[in-house]
C-alpha cells in the first residue's frame, strides 16, 4: 500500500475501470450491492440517477466514487453540488468526503486542500461549487457553464430540488471529453423536476437504493453502524402500510413483503409491540413509505389533488377525438379562454382554451409587459370561438382584461385570492384559488368528455399539487410552494382552472361541477 501511495498518481491506473476495488482496496471498507451498482453505472453511463431510500449511504458512497474518480484519472475535474442552502453541500458531502481526507491522509500528501477544494495541480481537481439561493437563471447557470477537461464528473446532491438550469449548463459540457459523468441522487418525493424527466424519458440510468436490501435490514444486525435498521424498517411497515385483505387486487400502490422479514417484530415509539409481520402483499397507506424505505416514487400521494389516472383518461380520449376530427373544437362549441399572466424573466404567460370537454393546444410567451401580453391574448382571443376569457387579476395581472376589453374581448379579471364563492360536500373552500383547482380536479374526476392534450408540463404541474382539508376547509397547495416543487411557476395549469371561473348566473350551492356542454362524440 506504501509503495503505491509514494509511486504517486500514476499507480492508480489499474483502477480506472474498477471502483468497487479501489474503495475496498484504498478504504478498507465493504459496500452493499445497491452501492455497488450505483458505483458501476457511474463508470459505464454518462448519466446516473440514484433514487435513495433513507439512511441507505448515498452521500457516504457519492463521496467515495468523486474520491475514486479524481484519483483514478488524469486530466480530472469533479464537480460537486447540493440543493441550497451551502449547508447542505457543506455538511453531508463535503462532510463525508473530509471523512476519508482526515483517515486517509497518505492518500493525498501531494494535494492541496482547502474548503470544498481538493487540487493536485490548477486543472485537476475535486470542488464544491455552491448554488446561490438568489440572483437571475443566468447567473446560476454560469456557475456550471464553461467546464471543459478530459474526465469530467458532476455529483448533485439532493437533485430534486436543484434548479433546472443547472442541468441545462452541465448538459452543455457533456458533448465533449474522453469520459463525462453525471451523477444525481435524491430521495424520490415528486414526479417533478429534470431529474425525474431524464428517468421519464430515459435518459439516464436509474438506481435504487432500498432500505428493504440493505444488509443491515436482512440481517437484522448492524452491520453498517449509523444506517437503516430492521427496527426502524418493521415499524415503518406496521405504521405506513397494510396487508392486503383476500381477494384484493395487488397495484401499484403494494410491496411483497420478502421472506426475510416474515415474522419480524417492531415496538412503536412508545415502545409498544406490533404484531409479527405476515408474508403477503401490503397496500401502501403513507406514501412516505416509497421514497423512505423503497427509494421509489410513491404511486399516488395520499392527498394528491389530482389522480394520474384521471389525466391519463383525459389523455386517452384527447387523442382518439383527434384521430376521428382532428385538432378542432367540437363543433358547435363554443369556448372559455384561461389567461395566467406571467411576470419578466423566466415566468412565461399561458392561455389555455376549454370548449366544454375538449382543451386545445396551450398558447404561451414570455419576457412582455402587461400591456402587450393584452394584445397577444385578445389576438388569441379572437381567432377562436370563444364566449368569454378569465384572466388572473391578482398582481400583475390586474390591468390585461380591461386592456383586452378595450380591443373587443369580453374579459373579465379574476381575484383568485379573494373569498371563494362556492362550497362542496367534501368543505368550504379557503380562497377562490382553491375553489377553481377543486373544479378542475371534479372536472377530470367524474367528467367522462374531458379532454386534455399531449403536455408533459400541464401534467406535471396537475400531479404536483396536494390540498388538504382542515376543520370543514379544503386548502390547495400555494403557488409558492409549486414554485419551489417545479422549478418553475405552474403557468398551464393555472390557466387551465381560469376556465372554471363561473358567472353570477351559474353560481350553485353546494358546489358540483357541471359540464358546460354535453357533446355526442361519434367515437
């Protein structure tokens, strides 16, 4: 080991191909098999994405394969990353890997090292490069443009919540180079963000990392001092799942408990026994369950507002009506146009066109004062069979309809944070916001005409959105928080809900939605 330590950097070639050897060799330490492959993929493909259960080591093992890939390569840049705050980098990363620099110090007598910076020369190196929680999207994306070196890796942690332009600028620096590697790991919440589009369109690799295979829940002993526990992995179990009663169907929403747990026990957190586990299928009641224990995506969030199975329906019937009648309106239809201006910068206006079930194409621009966004909206407006538009008058809003009025629309402004105007059986609604969403949601739900095109953002932001209902009051997630789910503001499906806003002469109470036109389709 001396030998190869004072032979410099060169002795490391032989592990070039072999991570797994290296971090057993050179750290003296054992991986699970979930690490192993993580490790493996990041050697054969451009882009890994390890989904990660809790507890499993996915920032212990990042730091282990920046520290294998800097060494076992020359002309080597890596990157590391977290989601802000720097904190985040600071102390789990960059912990783990100052971890392995203070026991292993022969392993880098000849780098220098500083703060979140490991250098054995000008070009090669290991840093943190933190992400600023404010400033423009340029300004974050520059923080990853420009890189350039024969052996580039990038490591993101929590990638999830990392803003997308930092993925479209490690993008730009993945064209070139003999071995480029992306690695993002996270623990899967929510079906948003690039991440989770690079798994939707396969653009990476996918890994996980579960709870349920981790030696330390097989064996239940600690074989891995400071990860997941059967203890722990039993309980979760008993309190976030159930198993499934005779004759119920398995779903997505189950796991086959594995022969090994079968009889395990578990104590509460008042240390009150559960029963010992039987084998079987369990229905999963807390989505927590998927991403904590499983490393997966839950299949449908307890108190998601809008089911994926309601829009693929929609999306079903969206494109048989356009195979039989083409991109058009139902005939006879007339239509109501939904207007959510969009502020400068990145945030983008959208126009979304509802006639009764069928929506059309969204229409959208970007970086315009109020004042054109009113001429490109009543532009919109009038070469489609509409009877009325809604726009959202809150904030910046506040002066396009009676700007469109003026050029011949009939526009109205809708305060959408104002006091709603409905009820339903389920509660009252908080705000008029909620109210529009809780249509839109009805409207998908029991509406068997309703018709939503091919858009993987309006489906994205549609299956973002929770609500939840508290002392008799539905509450639907707030736009800031989709804000911070997205990346992005949930411009289309705002839109969308505009075209529920109801006239005095329709109000009812209690609320139901009412389709506003039953159409006969020759299907």
């Amino acid at each position: 080991m001396i030998e190869k330590v004072l032979a410099g950097f060169d002795s490391y070639d032989s592990y070039t191909k072999d991570p797994i050897g290296f971090c057993e060799t050179e750290f003296g330490e054992s991986y699970t098999d979930d690490v192993k492959a993580m490790m493996l993929s990041v050697r054969d493909n451009p882009i890994t994405i390890a989904q990660s259960a809790n507890a499993v080591g996915k920032t212990h093992s990042a730091a282990r394969i920046a520290i294998w890939f800097y060494k076992c390569h020359k002309d080597v840049q890596v990157y590391t990353a977290a989601a802000p705050p720097e904190d985040n980098l600071i102390r789990l990363l960059w912990g783990e890997i100052g971890n392995i620099v203070a026991k292993h110090p022969k392993l880098f007598q000849k780098e220098s090292i500083k703060s979140l910076h490991i250098s054995a020369g000008p070009l090669d190196f290991i840093t943190g490069v933190t992400i600023p929680l404010s400033g423009t999207s340029a300004q974050r994306k520059a923080k990853f443009s420009g890189k350039h070196r024969p052996h580039l890796l990038f490591i993101l942690d929590e990638g999830d919540a990392i803003p997308d332009e930092i993925y479209e600028a490690i993008e730009g620096c993945m064209s070139g180079g003999t071995m480029v590697r992306l690695l993002v790991m996270f623990n899967p919440r929510s079906e948003t963000g690039e991440a989770y589009r690079m798994i939707r369109d396969r653009q990476a690799n996918v890994v996980h990392l579960s709870a349920v295979n981790h030696p330390n829940v097989v064996t239940g002993e600690n074989v891995i001092p400071g990860a997941v526990d059967r203890q722990t992995t039993v309980r979760r179990i008993n309190q976030w799942c159930r198993l499934l009663a005779d004759n119920e169907p398995v779903s997505d929403e189950c796991f086959q408990l594995p022969d090994f747990l079968v009889g395990a026990e578990s104590m509460d957190q008042r240390a009150k026994p559960f029963p010992p586990l039987k084998s079987g299928y369990y229905k999963i009641t807390n989505p927590a369950f998927s991403y904590m224990v499983l490393g997966q995506y839950p299949a449908q969030g307890s108190n998601q507002l809008i089911s994926k199975e309601w829009t693929a329906a929609a999306r079903s019937r969206w494109d048989l009506y356009v195979s039989k009648f083409g991109e058009v309106p139902p005939h006879e239809v007339v239509g109501i146009m939904g207007v959510d201006p969009g502020e400068f910068g990145d945030d983008m206006t959208q126009c979304a066109f509802r006639y009764g079930g069928w929506v059309d194409k969204f229409i959208g621009w970007g970086g315009v004062d109020m004042m054109t966004t009113g001429d490109r909206a009543s532009e919109q407006y009038h070469k489609r069979p509409l009877y009325t538009c809604a726009v959202d008058a809150n904030g910046v809003g506040a002066g396009v309809a009676p700007h469109m009025r003026r050029l011949r629309c009939n526009a109205h402004g809708v305060k959408v944070q104002e006091r709603a105007t409905e009820t339903t059986e389920q509660g009252e609604f908080g705000i008029l916001r909620d109210q529009l969403w809780w249509a839109c949601r009805e409207w998908l739900r029991v509406d068997s005409g309703s018709m939503i095109p091919p858009d993987e953002e309006l489906l994205e932001e549609l299956h973002t959105t929770t609500y939840e209902i508290k002392n008799g009051r539905i509450k639907i997630m707030d736009k800031d928080t989709m804000r911070e789910h997205l990346k992005r503001s949930p411009n289309k499906a705002d839109a969308l809900c505009m075209t529920f806003d109801i006239s005095a002469q329709e109000k009812t109470t209690p609320f139901v939605y009412k389709p506003m036109k039953k159409v006969a389709y020759a299907w």
